[in-house]
C-alpha cells in the first residue's frame, strides 16, 4: 500500500453562511482512499474487506477514511430492494463501531432501507461512532436503476461542520447534474466526499481511467472544493442493463484548481493516504 502517492500523468444559501465558511479556513486532514473489492450482494466478504480497510488506514494515522459507493452490497446488485438495510443498521453499525473504537472519521456508500422505500445513500460517521451527515443518490440513472432504488431530492441536501471544516457528499452520478455539487458549495463546504461505483466494459479500461479522473478534476475545478473521490476496484457487476463490468479503482484526491494530488492503482484494491494541506 502507497502512502501520499502523486500521479504520474450554487440552490443559493444566505450569504453568512457562506462567509462563514470563508472567514475559517479549515485545517490539514490526512485522508485515506480506501478502494476495496466490492462484489455484488457479497455483504459479509465486503464488510470483511472494508474493514480489513478501515483498521490498515487507522494505523497509518487516517483521519477520514472514505469508502466507495454501496460498499455493502454494490450499486447495481439485482436484489437490492429485497437486502437493502436500515440506517442505523447491520452495516452502518459495523462503521459506527469501527469509528468509535479507532477514533477515526469514516464516510461510506451504501443501500439504505426506509420502510417500504430504498436509496443508495452514503454517511459521514464522527470519531465518536456517531452518523452526522446522510445523503441520497439524486441522479440514479434510473434507465439502469430504478428496479433497485429510488431517488434522494436536491432540496435535501445538507453539509455537515467537523472538527476539520464543513463537509459535503455526493454521490457518483449525482456530479453529472452540475447543480448537485454546486449546491454543496454554495452551503459552504470546502471539501467534498464524493463515492463512485465507476465501471466500464472489460476493454475500455485504460479510456475509462482517463475519462474517470477528468471528471473528478473537473468536479473540483468547476465548483472550488477539494473533492476525495474513491471507487471499488475488480469488483464484477452481475444482471441488469450494464452486466459484466468492472469498478476501474483510480480512487482520487483533487484540489480546487483540478489538479489530481493522489491516485489510487487502476484495476487493484488500494489503500492510499493523502494529507491535505491547511488552507493558508
């Protein structure tokens, strides 16, 4: 596993609020990708590999550790209705737990169960165990998804303070609406947590890792934020209108200006720790 690796290669809130986030400039934060194998309705390998992930990050000295889209069962599982889990529930207790026992941030994709509904949602958990932010995957793909989940609304989305500024999270596909991450900054977020589940067709490899960083480059670019993006890797989609496809990984940190500050491994599990700078 590789450590600060480089690569070799605004919905409108009251304007306090973003001078707010202005007038704090957040401080240094040690993130960690953590691009895990996520196969399709393998709850139990996943959680075992997610946490495999989560403990390596916190040995290195993590303080967010950030996992892909739907890393419980995988974001384009067939029975997502039948399986899809409560929050709080099995899954999310297991990060809760992770969080509280290692003192660490986790933020993670994953399928969320409320009563007779389903979303692809992701959460930030505190060092104290505690869920503090929740998001809904908006732009679901419905051509590809709408069996398996329904939608979250762009009116929901919130931010959260940490002891390291104010965080946003959006999910994958979500970036494609410019209007979904626009709306994370104009709340004041500088950084902006980001799962993906980022799989092409075996042979489109090498052009869908070029097209996947340009898009986490222009995401940052095109809204100001820091944007930690991290996808699965190798794991195989099954069924549905996009079978046979694997996640690319090249899970990534950009800063504001677009540039790629580290790059997980394309077509391999990955753990990668970038410290991202104080703002001067």
């Amino acid at each position: 596993m590789r450590t600060d690796a480089l690569p070799g290669l605004v919905a409108i809130v009251a304007l306090t609020a973003c001078a707010g986030a202005l007038a704090s400039p957040h401080p240094s934060v040690r993130v960690a990708l953590a691009q895990i194998r996520i196969e399709d309705g393998d709850l139990e390998g996943n959680m075992r590999r997610a946490e495999e992930a989560i403990r390596q990050a916190a040995r290195q000295k993590a303080d967010l550790i950030c996992l892909a889209e739907a890393a419980d069962f995988g974001w384009l599982y067939q029975e997502s209705r039948k399986v899809a889990l409560p929050i709080p529930g099995r899954y999310s207790r297991l990060l809760c737990g992770l969080a509280k026992d290692l003192k660490v941030w986790i933020s993670a994709g994953c399928l969320e169960r409320d009563g007779e509904t389903v979303y692809n949602s992701a959460v930030l958990i505190n060092r104290r165990g505690k869920i503090i932010l929740k998001h809904r995957k908006i732009n679901t793909m419905p051509e590809a998804t709408a069996h398996l989940y329904d939608a979250g609304k762009i009116d929901d989305i919130t931010t959260a303070d940490t002891e390291f500024g104010r965080v946003g999270i959006t999910i994958c596909a979500d970036n494609f609406d410019s209007k979904i991450p626009k709306r994370v900054a104009d709340l004041g977020a500088w950084l902006l947590i980001s799962p993906h589940g980022w799989a092409p067709r075996f042979g489109e490899f090498a052009s869908s890792a070029q097209s996947y960083q340009e898009h986490v480059r222009g995401l940052a670019q095109g809204n100001k934020l820091w944007v930690v993006a991290v996808d699965a890797s190798m794991g195989r989609t099954h069924g549905g209108v996009w079978p046979d496809r694997f996640h690319i990984g090249c899970s990534m940190v950009a800063n504001p200006k677009g540039e790629p500050m580290a790059i997980a491994k394309t077509l391999a599990p990955d753990l990668v720790i970038y410290q991202i700078p104080a703002e001067q």
